[in-house]
C-alpha cells in the first residue's frame, strides 16, 4: 500500500477509478443513466475540477504570495522555476474545465434554465419565483469572470513574471504585479461566488 501511495500517478488514478465506479453504482440504483445521471455526472466533474482551481487560488494567496516576500533569494528560484509553473499549469486547465463542466449542467437543465440563470432571472419576467435565478446568474457570471481573468491577465502576466516569456526586469516586476491583483481580485470573488453555487443547490436544487 505504501509502494501504492508514494506514486502520485498510481494514487490519482485508482481515486479516479473508484470514483468511476461510485458514479456508475449511482446511476445504477437512481433507475437508470438517463438525463438526470448526466446532470449529475457533469456537476461531479465540477465540483472536482472547482475544488482543484479554487484550492489551488487558496493556495496561492494564502500561502506563496504571502510568503514569498520572506524567502531568501538564492531559494526563490524553487518555487518560480518548479513549483508555480506547475501549479499554474493545474489551476488554468481546473478552470477551464470547471466552467465548461458548469456550462454543462446549465445546458443539461434546459435552454429555459440556462436563459434564466444567464439572465438573471429576467428572462421570464423579475417574479417571485424566478429570484433563485438572480443569485444563481450572479454567481455564475462571477465564475466565468474569473476563468476569464485565469486565461486572459493571470497567465499571460505570470509566463513573464516567472520567465517562461523573456522580458527585461522592469516588465516582469510589472507583470508579477498585475498576475498578483489578478489573482486577489479571484480571491475576492470567489466567496461570494461559492455562496451562490452552494446557496442555490441547497436552497432551490
């Protein structure tokens, strides 16, 4: 077992496959791998792509760009030439497949679904009823916002700040700034836009 676990490898693929398993037990005892096991096949993949980019944005304002500031050059080179680009690596490829995954449910639930959450709820008129919606496109524009910022300001900023792009000095102090405030503005958006998801599947499913 401890051979099993010391290779991250063999350790993430076997979690993948008694996941698999767990996924088709599920559609097994729910009466079948209609429409609804797909929904819930796609928000698994979601979750588990969101609980990846989030945490791995957790990780990176709570931990690295706190700590940075405090380790000795000669050591800084361990975390920008190994350890950030492969977590960056990690956390633009969850948020892609997070949102898509996400877009997906969406799309599952039906066009009418879909254009009430990316409307607000005002596709069928601002009633009572279609309120849950409101949150819920909020949160969602929030996600997609964010992605937005992962792909088009944080990863562009940190290919130059980290040197996989070759800028002079002045450049990459500038674009380790702006990937930082990037990255802070996710971290504020990323409560409010958890509220939302976690919010509205409990509240109004």
């Amino acid at each position: 077992m401890a051979k099993l676990l010391s290779n991250f490898r063999t350790t993430i693929l076997l979690s993948l496959v008694l996941a698999l398993g767990m996924v088709l037990a599920f559609g097994q005892v729910s009466g079948g791998f209609g429409e609804v096991f797909w929904q819930a096949t796609l928000r698994w993949v979601h979750v588990a792509a969101g609980i990846l980019w989030i945490g791995l944005l957790y990780y990176f304002n709570f931990v690295q760009i706190r700590v940075m500031p405090n380790i000795p050059a000669e050591l800084k080179p361990a975390i920008s030439k190994h350890i950030a680009p492969e977590a960056l690596f990690w956390f633009r490829w969850s948020a892609l497949v997070t949102v898509l995954a996400g877009l997906g449910v969406m799309l599952a639930r039906g066009h009418a679904y879909s254009a009430e959450v990316l409307s607000f709820g005002l596709a069928g008129g601002l009633t009572e009823d279609q309120k849950g919606f409101t949150l819920m496109g909020i949160g969602t524009w929030l996600a997609i916002i964010m992605f937005l910022n992962v792909w088009g300001i944080i990863w562009p900023n940190q290919k130059r700040a980290l040197g996989i792009v070759v800028v002079d000095d002045d450049a990459k102090a500038k674009a380790a700034r702006i990937a930082m405030l990037g990255s802070r503005t996710n971290l504020l958006l990323s409560l409010p836009m958890l509220t939302s998801m976690a919010m509205y599947q409990t509240l109004f499913g």
